[in-house]
C-alpha cells in the first residue's frame, strides 16, 4: 500500500469526499475573495479577477462529479481535472506574488475591475477625479508578510496536493480493476 493510499484510507476521505472537500474550499476562497472586495473595500487588479478562474471551474468541476461521477475511473478524472486546476492556480498566485513583490513584470494593462457605471455627465465626472486605479504591483493587504496572492498561492498548493493524493490513491485502485 503506498502512502497516498493509505493517507487517503486513515482519513476516511473518499474520492466522493475528497472532491467535495476540494469544491468547498474554492467556494470558501472565492467568498473570501467577495468579502474583501465587497466588505472591505479592497478594489482587485485584473490579475486578482484572473486568479478567481481556476476556482470558478474547480467549483463546477467539482459539483459536476459529485453528480455524474459514479465510477473509480470518472471519479480519477475528476480528481485529476482538479489537480489541474490548483496547479493553474498555484501559477498565478506565484505569478502575482512575484509582481508585488518586483520579480516579475506585470502585465501593461494592469488597471483594475471597472467602476461602477455613471449614471450622467457628473457623475462621471466625480468619478474621474475619485477613482483609484488598481496596479497589480502594489498589495492592497497583508496578513503574516503575504498578500492576497501569495494565501492564494497556500491555498492552491494545499488543494493541489489533496487532490493529487486522491490522484495516486485512485489510479493504484483503478489498475486492479
């Protein structure tokens, strides 16, 4: 028995489990993603949106398996679409983290999400002269020494490597079938 499977036998995770565990947590950081911009306050950069996508899809993959996967093997797939998904994500996040941090270059269109729309001449005026633009070199909020992105980076890592498990564990049962 290889570690994976045995990890995944101990925990009483089963893959039907695993995927909802992993669905769950995208929803979880998707929420949080929400509650900061909308609660908070915090404006996201276009690199901020992009590294929502990954999860939007996890969490459809997600709910999309625990509905139609009935087999080992479709259960494998989803697993492994999933592993997918986190890598995606870890990318980003590194990525991101990288730009506020001046490793990287950021991309030249950084501006951030629209403003809400004007409702005359005015107002968009007002909003003109008020509104931030959001570049994705600067971190709007840190916690421990990381940004937003750089949790991210955690987040998906984490969600990556239990999906992979799920991955190992499910393809040694799927060859004895």
């Amino acid at each position: 028995m290889t570690l994976s499977a045995s990890v995944t036998q101990r925990s009483g995770l089963t893959p039907r489990r695993l995927i909802a565990l992993i669905g769950l947590a995208c929803l979880a950081l998707i929420a949080g993603a929400w509650f900061f911009e909308i609660v908070v306050g915090l404006r996201p950069c276009k690199l901020c949106l992009e590294q929502r996508l990954p999860h939007y899809a996890a969490m459809g993959l997600a709910a999309a398996g625990l509905v139609l996967a009935r087999s080992a093997r479709l259960q494998w797939l989803v697993l492994l679409g999933l592993a997918g998904l986190m890598l995606w994500s870890t990318g980003l996040g590194v990525y991101h983290a990288g730009v506020e941090w001046g490793w990287f270059a950021g991309p030249n269109d950084c501006g951030g999400a629209a403003a809400p729309a004007a409702a005359g001449v005015q107002d968009f005026m007002k909003q003109l002269q008020t509104t931030r633009v959001v570049s994705c070199t600067e971190a709007a909020w840190r916690f421990l020494g990381l940004s937003l992105a750089g949790w991210n980076v955690l987040a998906s890592l984490a969600l990556f490597a239990a999906a992979l498990t799920g991955v190992l564990g499910r393809a040694r049962v799927c060859r004895t079938l």
